[in-house]
C-alpha cells in the first residue's frame, strides 16, 4: 500500500535558515550568497514504515550543491536531494539535512517525525447492542422547498454509497386537512389529502411519494416517520405551529385555551385514526410497511413552525390509544418515543410516565432521543453520563434506544471529526441501535445537511460513510480497548447475517499512530477506508492484521471485513 499524502501522516515543519550576512565580522570576503532550504517529508510505505524525505533548495549564485543527511539513527551520509528511510513505528525522530554550496557555511534544515504505537484488543465473548441502521431525514430537496425530491442518481448515492438503510420522513400536516368523517373508527382512506397544496402548510404528501417508491426499489431497509404536528382541527389553537413568530417551551396545561399548541384530549381516537389512515396509504401507495412511527417531534416544544406540546402524562395516554388502535386494526408499526432534544430532566419527565405504565409500555418499541451536543467521549464526561443513563431508561424493559435527530457540526473537516466523536459517545455509552442525522440533502450544502441537492457531498457525509455502508442492520457491537492515552477512540462489530467484521478508529490527534491487533475475533486481513483532510472515505486495500495498521493523525478509518 503506497502512501503519499502529506498533510495528516507526517507533520511537515519548514525550517529557514538565514544567510550569513557579508561583513569583517561575518570572515566571508566575497559576494557570494548561501543557499536556502526547507525540508518536508512524505510517507511513502507503511509496512515497513518508509518516509521519503525532499529538501526544495535554491542557491542564488547557482552554485551545485551537496546534501548530509542525519536521519536521527545515529549515523550521517552524503546523499541527494531526496532520500528515503526506514523506520521504527511508536517513537520520534529529529531529522536534520546539511545544504552546501562549498563556498560559504553549510545550511542546516530540520523537522521531526514521529508515530504512537497503541494495541487494540478485541474481545468478541462480549457483547452489547444490535445494530438496526443508520440514515436520516427527508429528499434530495427540503419538502418545504421547490424540489425535485429525488432523482435516480440521488437514491443510488443514498443506498449504494453512503449505505443508508434508515429514512426518516414525516406525516404532511395537510394530510388530513379535514376531517374524513365523524366516526373515528370508519376510515374513509378516500378523503385523505394527497395531492393538493394548503396554504401554511410545507408541501404534500404526493411530493414525498415518488421519492418513497424510488428508495422502496433501491432497496431501502426501514422506513420512521415522525409526526410535527396533528391536523390543526384536532388542536386548540386550529395551528399548525404556536400561531406566533416566537419559540418556546411551556409547560403542559390541563385548562387549556384557544392559544394552546396541544392536542385536543376528545381527539385522541381522530388522530389514532389519521396515524393508521397514513400506514395504510403508504402501504397502497409505494408497497413500504412503515418500520416505526413517532407520534410526536421535540414534544417539549412550542415552535412557530408545526409543533405539538405533551407532558409525560398525555403522551402516555395518547400512546395507550394509537397503540390499541394498531393492535385492532393488525397494524404492525412500532411506536417510539418520546425524540426530546436537549435537557435531560425535561426528556426524563417525558418519559417516565410512560415506562411506568404497563399499558402505554407494551406499545413501545424502543426510546428515541434528538443528539444534539452530545459529544463527549471520555466515560467521565457529562455527555457520556447522560447517554448512559437514556439507555438506562428502557434497558430494564429490553427496549432499544435509537438516536433520531442531530445536525449543526461545521460544515469542514473539524466538524466532521467533532461528528464522528458524537457518534462514537452514542454507540460506547448510550448503545444505541440506530444513528439518523437530520437533513440528509438541501439545495444548499451547510451544517444541516449530508450533501447538496447538486450532489456536493460534505465531509461529514464521508465520516457518516465509514459508519453507515460497513456496520449493517444486524452488526453486534462487541467489546474493544486501546492503549489508555492513545488519542484513538474505537468501535468493534460482528455481523452473523453478512459475515461481517467492522472496526471503527477515531484518531484525535495530530500524531500518525499504528495499532497492533489482538485479542478474539481479530480475522487474518481487512480493507481499509480512511477518511480525512485529504481523504473522503478512500479504499487503501488490503492490511494484513499481523502487521501493524497504519491511522492517519486526524482521521477516522473503517477496518471491514466480509466472508
């Protein structure tokens, strides 16, 4: 395997060394000038480690020049302008080269180079969560804005190279615009909205439908669906959203007015009946089961743009009715809650009512949180504390939690590293079962979105690739350590169900590392994807496990393996 970026494996430093200046005190007597130098260095080979070395060097008067090269191994030689060198990985080097053009005192340039050496053990006798997939929300265009919403080259680059088998979407607040009928228990699928634009409201449902059937062909795994807000009519204040300018985040009342963005408590059965009513549509309509179904976004929040406000208490109850209703009508849809964002004792209040009871518990699949800011990923951190006590939540009742919404990690390479941290915090302490980012395209490419409708993919879009295409529905995530210090963060899976192995290195340093592995599970070869400042998910080929594997400083690298 040939090497021969510079950036992230060898921290190049230019050293420029003044020219003695002319002058009795200086003794050179003539005009002649020195040469002047810098010297970077390359990677050029990994097993064995081999750093090709260039001095750019440049003599004013044109004088030839000679090279002695000192390696930092002890010994000096007279050499060219571009050497290469063998070295040991897991320990630094001072190189300095020595630029003379006879006439005047030599030039003397130096760098550093240096790799850490850490061990990874894999115990595959441990084991924690499964995997259920990776994706995220919505088309190739936001539906609120002009489309197109998808085309043959966007879902190709969905499923077959980033590898999403998750897609979130949403039940059109226009959907049922009207009420179909009195009778919540006589479904008239025939007065449902599917084609016509309302003022106020983001799109319709015929926009999402091509869409949906071109993923169903492609082959998608599991369609979510989370409800922003119910029909208006079913509400207090007959709004999609708070009816104002302003967000917020009210507490739940039970003496409700015509200004309260909640859901009336007669309506319950109605909207029970447009949750069943849209299954079944999209059923009809593009042949996909709907894998689960949230019956409400961010629950804790007014918006002025389709929300829906519960307390603990009225989800429960509403879950207790939309999960009988699927029961009755054999509808085999999950039901996941409560998808809060942000604090945690806010989220815990939501979600306890509904553990602790039995009814409203049976109907829930598995927990689902938002996973904005939750990024630390030391077992010590606050973040890492607070998924730990989410999965907490539904593990006594063998329930999944499920990471359902982030964005807002900086459109660069920074961003994607401090994502893929995110992610890694996620899967060690919360054991989630399922990562979906928020916006997967928009027409312009920012913090929100994977890549453009233009098909302008962001650097995030590649470290979410080194995730989503090589850990598959199935994966088991099993036990993985690293030399404590190392900087490198890692993840360890095995699929039963494709033969798969999958390890998953964040290195957070500016330091190139080599790991040696060990221990269970560890198979005799990999191919290895390393995405970085450089790099955008790229196959290096073949690494040989018996050899030590080469991790670019700041970088993420997929180790994948399938039999």
């Amino acid at each position: 395997m040939k090497f021969t970026y510079t950036s992230f494996l060898l921290p190049t430093i230019f050293v420029v060394l003044l020219a003695c200046k002319k002058g009795s005190n200086s003794g050179i007597t003539s005009s002649n000038q020195p040469p002047l130098a810098s010297l970077a260095g390359t990677i050029t080979s990994t097993n064995p480690l081999t750093v090709k070395f260039t001095v750019a060097a440049n003599d004013p008067d044109n004088d030839p020049l000679s090279y002695t090269w000192d390696f930092g191994l002890g010994s000096y030689q007279i050499g060219n302008d571009s050497e290469s060198v063998n070295y040991e990985p897991g320990k630094s080097y001072t190189i300095k080269v020595s630029v003379s053009d006879g006439k005047n005192p030599p030039v003397v340039v130096n760098t550093t180079f240096s790799t850490s050496l850490a061990t990874l053990t894999i115990d595959n006798t441990t084991k924690f969560q499964t995997i259920e997939g990776f994706g995220g929300f919505g088309a190739k265009d936001a539906y609120w804005g002009g489309g197109p919403f998808t085309s043959s080259d966007f879902v190709n680059t969905l499923i077959n190279d980033l590898g999403l088998t998750i897609l979130r979407d949403d039940i059109p607040t226009n959907f049922e615009i009207t009420n179909d009928n009195s009778d919540p228990y006589m479904t008239d699928l025939t007065k449902y909205n599917l084609n016509s634009n309302t003022a106020g409201h983001d799109g319709k449902l015929a926009d999402h439908l091509p869409y949906l059937q071109d993923m169903k062909t492609a082959g998608l795994d599991k369609l979510i669906v989370s409800i922003w807000s119910p029909a208006p009519w079913m509400k207090y204040n007959n709004n999609v959203g708070n009816g104002t300018s302003q967000n917020a985040a009210p507490p739940y009342t039970t003496s409700p007015d015509a200004t309260t963005n909640q859901l009336k408590t007669d309506m319950y059965q109605e909207f029970a009946e447009m949750c069943v009513a849209y299954i079944k549509i999209i059923k009809q309509q593009t042949g996909i089961d709907v894998y689960a179904l949230s019956i409400q976004n961010e629950p804790r929040f007014s918006q002025s743009y389709a929300s829906c406000v519960y307390n603990g208490e009225a989800m429960r109850d509403v879950i207790k009715v939309v999960g009988k209703r699927f029961q009755d009508e054999a509808i085999t849809t999950k039901l996941f809650v409560p998808e809060d964002v942000g604090w945690f004792d806010g989220a815990n209040a939501i979600i306890q009512p509904i553990l602790a009871d039995p009814e409203a518990r049976q109907y829930v699949s598995f927990i689902a949180t938002h996973g904005y800011a939750f990024d630390g990923v030391t077992a010590s951190s606050t973040d890492a504390q607070t998924w730990t006590k989410m999965y907490n939540w539904g593990a006594p009742y063998n329930k999944e939690l499920w990471m359902t919404e982030t964005s807002g990690f900086s459109n660069d390479f920074a961003g994607a590293m401090k994502m893929a941290k995110a992610m890694y915090t996620a899967f060690n302490f919360g054991n989630v079962s399922a990562w979906v980012h928020w916006a997967l395209s928009t027409s312009n490419l920012d913090e929100y979105s994977l890549m453009s409708s233009s098909g302008t993919r962001s650097k995030r879009y590649y470290v979410s690739k080194n995730f989503y295409r090589y850990i598959r529905p199935g994966a088991v995530r099993i036990k993985a350590s690293v030399t404590d210090n190392s900087g490198l963060y890692v993840l360890s899976f095995e699929n039963n169900n494709e033969n798969s192995k999958t390890i998953v290195i964040i290195n957070d340093t500016t330091q190139a590392s080599f790991i040696d592995l060990a221990g269970q599970g560890v198979v005799s070869q990999y191919n290895e994807y390393v995405t970085s400042a450089d790099d955008d998910c790229k196959d290096y080929g073949v690494v040989n496990s018996s050899n030590k594997i080469f991790i670019p400083a700041s970088s993420v690298v997929t180790l994948y393996k399938k039999n």
